[in-house]
C-alpha cells in the first residue's frame, strides 16, 4: 500500500491503446496540413516535366520568328554540312562510295567492310542531325531571316549604282562592261542596255523586286527628245509616262526555289552557249560555294562564274569567315591567291568589305587586251599547287576541313 501511494498520477504510463491512438492522429493531421499547402504529385511533376524544345521546327512548320534561332540554324547547318563532307571524304578514301555517287546511292551493302560500314554509318548520323535542324528547307527560310538585317542585294545595288550600272550599259560594247571606271552620263540613257544579272542560290527575291520597280514621270520630267517625236508624228500626249527605275535583266536560280519567280535549276547545269550576248555583266554568288560538297566543286562553281561572266564582268561571291579563318586546308591569302593567280580573276580591293562573320568579294574578269605581265591575268596557265588540297594549319583551333581545287579538265574546255 506504501508502494501504491508514493507513485504519483502524472508518472503513471498510459495504455498501448491510448498511445497508439495519439500517434495516428498526429500522422493524419500532418498529412492533412500537407495536402492543404501543396499541389498533388502528379500536378506538381507535369509543371517540372518539360519536354525538350527543338532547336528548329520541321519543314512543314511556320517560318522562324527568331533571329537568335535562325542564326543557331545556319550555323549547325554550315557546320553538319562541312562535317558531313569530312565523312564522306574518308569513306571514299576506303572505297566507301565512288566520287560522282552519294551514300545514300549505296546498294549492296554485304560486300562492304566493317570499316567502310562505319563510315557511312557516320554520314548517315550526319545527315539524321541536318534534318532535326528542318534541313535545307529550314536552312533557306533562315538566311531569308538573316538577310532581313543586312541584304546582299542591297550591298549589290549600292556598288552598280556607285558605277553608275543601274542605269544601263552602252549597248555597242557586248564584249565589255568596262564601264565602272568613270560615272555614268544621264543623257546616254536611250543607247544604254539592260545591265545581265545572275543571282546563284537566290534564297529571296530582292533584286528581282529591284529589276521591276517602276516610276512614273510627270509633263516636266518628259524628256525633250519624247516630246518632239509627238509633236511630229501628231499624236496625243500623254500627262504621264511609266518607266523601269533600275536597268537590270535579272536571272535567280536555286537548286531549291522558294519562289516562282526564281527559277529551280542548279547552278552546274546551267549551260550557256559561246556568244558574248549569252554572257553575264554580273553574276551574285552569295553564301553558296561553302554549301557546295567537295572542294573540286567548289572549284568549279568559281571556274564557271569566271567563265559566265563577259571580260570586265564582276562576281559578287561572300562566304563564312569560319572556311578562311578556322579551316585546316585554307587561309586568306590562299584563297585570294587562287582566284588571282589560279582562276584569273581582279579583287577589287576600294569596293570590298567584311563583317565580323562574312567575308565579302567583288571580282572583275579582266578585259581581253590587258597584259600578260599584270596580276590576275594567268589563268589559262594552272599551277599544279592549286589541284591539291595542302594541309595550311594545324592545331585544335582550325576545326573543319574547307578547301577549294582546281581541275585542269575545265580549263581545257
């Protein structure tokens, strides 16, 4: 009994029932404070869960509305391109697949090595990676987008109208354009002609637009010469007259033509005949030739727009500063030396320019009759260095493999 008195009520423990009852109380009203402050699971993991964007949309999307990302597409576009060449070069160079067939032109592929399987198969990934980006499609619609911030053809009209070639050429001189030497005279605009423009890889219609803008004049804008031909054939004058604000007869082509305005062709199969009519006064080779496949094509297309082009013709070529400045196989000063010494053509250095990503240059087919002695006049004679493709740099910052050769065959044509 003094054992029982001594122990005092708050010591005494409380029933395993009681105790159990409290603990799961506390539990649910834990998770019932819980529920109120947060969101379901599965509700907050949909917020968190995002699925990955792509870099472009596929072809068929709507156009790009970013500049960051178009600038993104053609970057990776210059880069897989430039990668996939590097592939399908070594997968030549082990008999992989001849020099005028593609990977995708492969039949059996049971008499193909591992080696050689390995190869294609890099291509092939290549070839996946360029059409996540949208591809070619995707590519065009792009450099439409980048071209908004700085038009080629805007730098193309501002130098002809510098020349005074927007208003024509004089028509007697069809084995000449040498006409940028001095300005042009505002009277000699009834003897002049179109000016014969060729727009390689169009990706827009600008200079199209250019060629069909019209004005229109009023009673004193009249040229003396229209007034008098009405005052003798006794016809009724007209208040206003329409007339072409540019002298130009552009052709734009495109191995994909985004317009019906230009005319779906590639450039290689162009074949003009041996007239000097047939000729071009300008040809605009804008962001093309790094496109082009292989270093002998890229040789070619340059080759073709020296021939295309009648003597005082001048090409309007740009491409990435990237195929000059981080290219294992090329520099500056080679690349200028092989349109020079190798090709034939004049750098017309007081009209040339460069943006910190694009190199920019304006070309002139010398005329027939300027000596032998003078740079840029040697063509007809081609020195083996410019057959090969030489290893120039080395070291991890000269990245891709862009390269430009010649091929004695088309000189000899």
């Amino acid at each position: 009994g003094q054992t029982t008195a001594s122990v005092r009520p708050s010591s005494i423990q409380p029933p395993l029932v009681v105790y159990l009852s409290h603990r799961l109380s506390t539990v649910l009203c834990t998770i019932d404070s819980s529920s109120t402050k947060r969101s379901p699971p599965s509700i907050m993991n949909m917020k968190r869960s995002r699925r990955p964007q792509p870099l472009a949309p596929p072809p068929h999307a709507q156009a790009l509305r970013s500049r960051k990302r178009a600038r993104q597409v053609t970057t990776l576009f210059h880069k897989y391109t430039q990668e996939r060449d590097a592939a399908v070069a070594r997968a030549r160079a082990v008999g992989g697949c001849r020099e005028e067939e593609d990977v995708e032109e492969q039949g059996d592929s049971s008499k193909l090595t591992p080696l050689k399987m390995k190869l294609m198969d890099d291509v092939r990934k290549i070839d996946d990676k360029i059409a996540e980006i949208g591809g070619r499609e995707e590519y065009q619609r792009a450099s439409q987008m980048n071209t908004r911030m700085f038009s080629t053809s805007k730098w193309v009209l501002g130098i002809l109208g510098r020349w005074g070639w927007l208003d024509g050429l004089p028509i007697g001189h069809t084995n000449s354009t040498r006409t940028h030497e001095r300005k042009v005279d505002k009277k000699e605009k009834s003897q002049r002609r179109d000016v014969r423009l060729l727009e390689v890889g169009a990706i827009n219609t600008q200079l199209i637009d250019a060629a069909a803008r019209t004005r229109t004049r009023t009673n004193n804008e009249i040229h003396d010469n229209t007034q008098k031909q009405v005052e003798s054939d006794g016809n009724k004058f007209q208040p206003n007259q329409t007339e072409r604000v540019y002298r130009l007869d552009v052709k734009a082509i495109d191995i994909r033509s985004t317009d019906p305005r230009i005319q779906q062709l590639d450039f290689f199969d162009l074949h003009l005949q041996h007239e000097p009519s047939t000729f071009y006064d300008v040809i605009v080779n804008s962001m093309v030739i790094n496109c082009v496949t292989t270093p002998a094509q890229r040789g070619k297309m340059l080759f073709l727009c020296y021939k295309y082009l009648r003597p005082g013709g001048v090409c309007f070529l740009t491409l990435p500063k990237l195929c000059l400045l981080q290219s294992k196989c090329m520099s500056r000063s080679y690349f200028e030396e092989i349109l020079t010494s190798g090709l034939g053509f004049e750098i017309m250095q007081e009209v040339g320019r460069d943006s910190p990503k694009i190199a920019f240059f304006v070309l002139r087919r010398p005329e027939e009759e300027v000596s032998e002695s003078k740079k840029g006049t040697t063509r007809k004679i081609l020195d083996d260095k410019f057959t090969k493709m030489p290893t120039l740099n080395r070291g991890k910052q000269f990245r891709n493999t862009f390269a430009v050769t010649l091929n004695n065959d088309d000189f000899n044509e």
